[in-house]
C-alpha cells in the first residue's frame, strides 16, 4: 500500500510549494512518505480532496455487515475484558466535582467490587481542573498505571483563540494529564481552511510536551456530527495524522450524533491506510453513544476485521464511555455465574 | 499465530427444522408418491450427509400435476385480484414467521452460509410475495390493457442456486396475475420448495393452484414439452436454455428464459476503493459465486489496479470460509460434486493458459464440496476464464486504461445479464449504463435485488423480466 499510496500521490509529491498562503512556520513535521502533501495549503487540499471518496451506502453496508458478527463463550469473555481495558471512563459535566472524580477512578481501577480479576480501565477523562484530583485519587488506590485523559482546547466547540487553547492544553499536561483530548476547529475545517486546522494540531502537540520530558499522548477530536460527509471524516482523519496526533477520535460526545459503527469503520480504514504509507501506527477512539456491552463488542470486531491483532490493545483503540462499564460488567457476570444480575449488583457512579 | 480475537463457533440450531425422513409429490393440495415409485436422495453439500429421499417425478406425475393445475385454474383466475391478494399477503406472512426454519433448512440443502440466507435470501422471498399481492388488484394499472388476463398453466423450472428465493420470484407473480403453477425445484435442492408447499397448505391456498415436482432434468424436460402448458420459465445453464427454447418453438407457450451471465464490475480510478472491494466481494463470492449475475470479471483501470488488488487480497485474507451453519461464516459449501468438478476444471484451464492464480491462505473442510476463493490476474479477453460462466468463486480480473475500452471489453462476451459500475462521477455512472449490453447495471453497488426491479439479460443470457411491472408481462396474455 506505500507503494500504491505513493503512486497515487506522486503528482504531489514533486509539486513545488509555490502558493502564496504557505505558512511561514517552519515546515511541518508530516511523516516523511508524505512530507510534501502538508508543504503548502494548496498542496494539503489537493491532497486530502485527492483521497478516494467514500460511498455512503457501501460503507453503511459493511458496518452494518460486520455488525451481524456472532460472538459467544470465549470470544465474548475475551471481547468484554479487552473492551473494559480500553474504557476511557469518563466525566464531562459541568457540574464535575472531586467527589465525583474519586468515585469514578475507584471504579475506574476497581470496576467490579465483588470480582477482582475485572482489568482496570484505560484511562479516566475529565475536564483540564479535575486532573490533579484524578491523578491523586488514582494513585491512591493502586491506579498508577490507569492513564488521566483531560480533554482541552476549549473543548467542546473548539471555539476560542489558539493561545487560550494552548493554555488550556498546557494547563492539563502541568496538572498531570497523561493524554489530551483536544477538538478541532469545525468551523475552520468545513469552510476549507484546511492548514489552519493542520497548524492548530500541531501547535497543541507541541504544548503536550512536558517540562521534564516526554510528552502527553494527543488525542484529536473530530465531531463527525459536525462534520456531516464521510468525505469529510476521511479528509481529517488524513489531516490529524499527517499533524501528528496520536489517535484520531469521532466525537465529543456532546452533539446529536457522536460515534457510529460507520463513522469508526472510515476511521479504521484511514489509520490501517495511514500506517501502510507512511509505517507509523496511529490509535482510534470511539466515544459518544456506545452504552451496551453488544455494541462495544461490534466495534471490537470492525478493529478485529479492519486492522487485526496490532490494534487490539487499549494503547491503539479506546471507548469513550460512561454508561459502557456498568453494561460490560453485568454481561461480564452472567458469562462467569451462568445467570443475569441487575443494575444493582453494578457501583454506581 | 493464531489470531488474538478469534471467534467461538456460533452454530445456528438445526433444531428449529424438522426434516422428514422422505418426500412425495405436492400435487392437488396433496402430498403423494411418484407413480413410477421413483425416489432419490438430497443430500447437505458441506457435509454429504442424506437429508431426505424425495419422489422422482415421471410423466404420468407431470400429467397429474398439470391436469389439477387446469382443474384449479378456472376458479383462481376468475377470483377478484384482491382476493389473490390476500392469499399471497398470508403467505409472505408464514413465510416471515417461518423464516428462520426455512433460512436453516436452505443452508442445510444448499450448502450456502447461513448470514445470506438468514439476511438475504429470505427477506427477498417475503418481500417478492408481498410486493406481487399489491399488485393483484391493480393490473389494469400495470400498462397492459384495462383487464389483462392471465395465460393459463405456468410450468417452472428453477435452479439450486437460491432454491426458495427463484421459487419466489417464479410463483409470485404467476399467482399475482391468475396462473396455476406447476414447479419443478433443482434436482440438488428440492426441500425449501416442499416445505413452500407447507406454507401453501397453511395459508388454505386452494388446491391445485401450486403444484410442486421434484425430480431431475428428465422430469423438468417432460414439464416443459407437456401440451397442457401455457406458459414456461425457466432460469439456469444457458445450454438446457436453449434445449428448452427448441422444445417450446412451433407452440403457443409463452417463454421467459433467466440464464448465464459472466458479468463485469468495472471500476475506474475515481471510484470509492473500499466500497469497491466490499461490492467486488458481494459480486463473486456471495453465494460462492454461484449467482447467473455475479461480478466474475472485474474490469479495472490500469492506473489503480495495484492498490485494488492489494486491497482485495487483504479483504479475502479475512473472508471465514466453513460450516454453513455456523453464523460467522462468509463462504459456505459448493452445491454439488458436479459443480465443484466443473469449478475445478475451469480455474485449472486459467492457469494452464497462463492466468495468474491466488488464494488467501483457508483450511477447507474435509467432507463435503469446498473451493476456496480464488483470484486470477493476468486475464486477457482470451482465456476460457475470462469468457465462460465457471458459477463458482473465482474472478478473473482484467484491466482497461478508458472508459471506451472498458465498454468494449465488459460488452465483449456472449452473455449479457449484470454489470457494476464504480466511479464518484455521477455523469459517467449515466454514461457507461446507457453503454453496458447488460440487463441490470449496477452503480457503486453490486448484487442487490429488489422485487420493484426488473431482473433479466440480454443475448445468451436470456429474455423476459422478472420483477417490478415489467416482470408482470411475463404471466399476462399480452
């Protein structure tokens, strides 16, 4: 696929720079199969409107199909386990206090009370001022090694100047934030200003730098509802790659439609494509809208179909939930007793 | 390695279908022996196992069944159309209730994977007689006169590829428009239509309007030359085709013929590539390409051919082929020994004429008629694979550098019955389908049926539409 991806872009790749919008920064830091597809604003719109288009139908088809997947016994045990290891468990409200934030990282590290051997979660998500509490309430109770997401860049709408997102992002990653959520602009994207969206992500992955080294994971938020096209979702899926994000996620969770099968679908397409061009292996999140246990499994099996056992790890794709978790453990229960339990016999949170 | 996520058998249960031990003939409403005592086996493609002896059909049988579909049609033809409705809105509705025994049964009989006949093939025959009852009471609206009449006694001969679903599309619109049936399923396949006759029973069809034969090509022969016939239809090989067509000539029956196809999925450099793969996929390994309108060529443009294929191997790299039964599985059995042999033969001849062969990497069952998915490359318009129905799944792809050549090459075959056109460019979808010599042309899609669609071919590939009020034609005297 480098080779093909390469053919198919060939044109780019040797086209000089030339437009008068190309950004004065230095130049960005797009893996190298690719470099000169990020060289100018037209060269990046030329390349993303270049990408194959997507067939609406023909994608929902194939989501659809794959959701048909009879999983049972030890496929579902294994699905539930690796699904609960990859929850970003999280909180987004405003009305978040560090009450609530301990509460949810107890669970977060210790999902089911009455059963052990339920992995940890991935990673608990909060907004920026709830990362300290996460952190300490984590390592507390024997969850050093669950990750602290916070989402940043004014996050939902993406809708501020870049340096308060940038003080957002830095504000997060000083707190302790191991991953940063950020958005992009919508607004920005859908009226073509691709390079803008381009230079916002990757000046956010530069404030995930740490002070003593390292940096933090981005995460890059797309708001497919906002987004509307598969066209489109395809387009910034290739956009936050060539900019360096880490994972590629759908949705915020805050608008009508968040993720579904079909969107996450193109998605997985985009990273298995990303890495055939370029060898660099990107994650995928899902969040918004997936609630039961049946659903996660169906996303378990487009990863398992699209991209294989590379994926299969909570470092390369991750539920953005809440609700998920409790619907997980009660499934989780009925496969170990033999019998279904009840809302109670799951924490609250 | 094995996979990390590797998927627990999920069998579907074969206990929601009881299959008796044998068969007789549906004949007048009655289930009766063959008057020569002649019987035969069916048996389960995937695993050789017997499913059922079923009475062979003689010619004393056809003058029986024939006669009680005469007897019958005087009183069902005089019927108000919505009454024939009703009757066929009742069995679209067991067949729905039933759906799941008999979606279990067609695998069992037909080797195919249980997802297709559970997703597709039942939900078309459910929907092929709902959308023919509508059409009941409203045929002097279908454009054919203000009382069209019907033609008499139907004679049907229908294939093993989707037993029940050509059954539909046969005897739905027979009745829709006033005929009595006599039937004659696959030799290989004749259950789901017994149990069909069931769902006649159950919905108080009167006697005599469905009348069901099962037997073999002698059978079927004797079907189709009887005097008492009015009309026949027939889909199948394109040679017993023409045997039939020369039967039929000099008579007054009225003949439709569904036959081979070798159709072409034709994909430019513009098109939706994974959508692409996945219609490629649907088009000759749904059913085990055992489909008259499956995609066996894929005609495509030179500039993207190494990124298709490239792709293509990677998506049947994860095709699951086994147990039909199991609800995981993608590619099921062949339907015969004879088709597999037949199968077999042809993909030999493409790589001793010098066709590149590929398979992904599939452990076949040891009983039973597997074949796995294969993919030649290097196929010109020269090889044997590139022009004959091999009904089997195996694509031959070829390539073309303008959308002329494409017209050229994809209209350069004996056959003319489906075509799939894959581009993001809408005037160039209009464009090629006006161009394609193909009964059904399908854009950024492949295989899909519709009753509302007329289906049918040109040339070798036969006459007559069945579906949509085109496919009404065929059973009206007009």
């Amino acid at each position: 696929m480098t080779v093909c991806y390469a053919r198919r872009y060939a044109p780019l790749v040797t086209m000089p720079a030339s437009s008068p919008t190309a950004p004065a920064a230095p130049p960005p830091a797009a893996p190298p199969a690719l470099a000169d597809a990020t060289a100018s604003d037209a060269a990046l719109r030329r390349f993303l409107h270049g990408l194959p288009g997507v067939d609406a139908v023909g994608l929902e088809a194939r989501a659809a199909q794959l959701g048909t997947r009879s999983i049972k016994t030890t496929a579902k045990a294994y699905a539930i386990d690796l699904a609960i290891s990859m929850i970003d468990l999280t909180t987004l409200e405003g009305s978040d206090t560090p009450g609530k934030v301990r509460a949810l990282c107890a669970k977060g590290v210790n999902p089911d009370p009455t059963d052990r051997t339920v992995p940890k979660v991935a990673a608990i998500c909060v907004y920026p001022d709830m990362v300290a509490t996460a952190r300490q309430a984590l390592d507390a109770c024997g969850g050093q090694d669950v990750k602290v997401a916070s989402v940043a860049t004014a996050f939902p709408s993406g809708r501020a100047e870049l340096g308060v997102k940038l003080a957002d992002t830095r504000d997060a990653v000083a707190a302790g934030a191991d991953e940063i959520d950020m958005v992009i602009d919508r607004g920005a994207f859908l009226s073509g200003r691709y390079m803008k969206v381009f230079e916002e992500i990757r000046a956010v992955k530069q404030a995930c730098a740490r002070a003593g080294g390292g940096d933090a994971h981005l995460k890059v938020i797309f708001e497919n509802g906002e987004l509307s096209t598969y066209d489109n979702i395809r387009r910034a899926s290739w956009l936050a790659m060539l900019a360096g994000a880490d994972v590629i996620k759908t949705s915020t969770g805050k608008v009508a439609v968040n993720a579904t099968p079909a969107n996450t679908l193109l998605m997985l397409e985009a990273v298995r494509d990303f890495r055939a061009a370029t060898g660099t292996q990107i994650g995928v999140k899902p969040a918004g809208g997936i609630r039961t246990a049946k659903d996660s499994i169906k996303y378990l099996v487009m990863v398992n179909e699209v991209l294989g056992d590379d994926w299969l790890h909570p470092d390369w794709f991750r539920f953005g939930a809440s609700s998920l978790l409790n619907d997980l453990l009660m499934q989780r229960q009925k496969l170990t007793t033999g019998r279904y339990s009840g809302p109670d016999y799951v924490t609250v949170d | 390695m094995s996979p990390m996520f590797e998927y627990a058998p999920a069998p579907e249960s074969r206990a929601v279908v009881d299959i008796a031990p044998s068969y007789g003939l549906f004949v007048d409403g009655e289930f009766r022996e063959a008057a020569g005592g002649k019987s035969f086996k069916t048996v389960s493609p995937s695993t050789e196992e017997v499913l059922a002896e079923v009475a062979h059909a003689g010619a004393e049988d056809v003058d029986a069944a024939v006669a009680a579909a005469r007897r019958a049609f005087a009183s069902w033809s005089a019927l108000p159309g919505a009454e024939r409705a009703k009757y066929l809105f009742r069995i679209a509705r067991i067949i729905q209730e039933r759906s799941r025994e008999l979606a279990v049964l067609e695998t069992l009989d037909n080797g195919k994977p249980i997802r297709e006949t559970r997703d597709a093939d039942l939900p078309l025959v459910a929907a092929h007689f709902f959308y023919h009852a509508g059409w009941a009471d409203k045929l002097a609206h279908a454009g054919y006169g203000p009382d069209p009449r019907p033609l008499g006694v139907a004679a049907q001969v229908i294939p093993w590829n989707f037993p029940l679903m050509m059954l539909a599309w046969k005897v739905a619109p027979a009745l829709a428009c006033g005929n009595t049936v006599v039937l004659k399923p696959a030799e290989t396949t004749p259950l789901s239509a017994l149990f069909f006759a069931d769902v006649c029973r159950q919905a108080g069809l009167p006697k005599g309007v469905v009348n069901i034969l099962t037997g073999d090509g002698s059978t079927g022969a004797a079907l189709v030359a009887h005097e008492g016939v009015d009309k026949v239809a027939f889909t199948g090989s394109t040679a017993v085709g023409k045997q039939i067509a020369r039967t039929v000539a000099g008579s007054a029956k009225k003949l439709t013929l569904e036959l081979g196809g070798k159709g072409a999925n034709i994909v430019f450099d513009d098109a939706p590539v994974d959508q692409a793969v996945e219609g490629i996929v649907n088009g000759i390994y749904f059913n085990q390409g055992q489909v008259c309108c499956a995609g066996s060529r894929l005609l495509v443009q030179e500039s993207v051919q190494d990124e298709l294929l490239e792709a293509l191997r990677r998506r049947l790299s994860t095709l699951r082929v086994g147990d039909p039964l199991d609800k995981n599985t993608d590619v099921g059995a062949i339907n015969s020994a004879e088709q597999l042999a037949r199968i077999t033969e042809l993909a030999d001849s493409g790589e001793a004429e010098g066709a590149e062969r590929w398979s992904p990497a599939c452990e076949l069952p040891e009983r039973g008629f597997w074949f796995a998915p294969t993919v030649f490359t290097n196929v010109t318009q020269a090889h044997r694979i590139a022009r004959e129905e091999i009904f089997g799944p195996v694509l031959s792809v070829l390539s073309f550098r303008t959308p002329d050549e494409a017209v050229a090459k994809a209209n350069n075959s004996q056959y003319g019955l489906s075509a799939g056109v894959w581009t993001e460019k809408g005037s160039r979808i209009l464009a090629m389908a006006g161009r394609l010599r193909a009964g059904v042309v399908w854009a950024n899609t492949f295989n899909k049926f519709d009753p509302t669609s007329p289906f049918g071919g040109y040339r070798e590939s036969g006459f007559g539409r069945e579906g949509g009020r085109h496919g009404l034609e065929a059973y009206l005297d007009v």
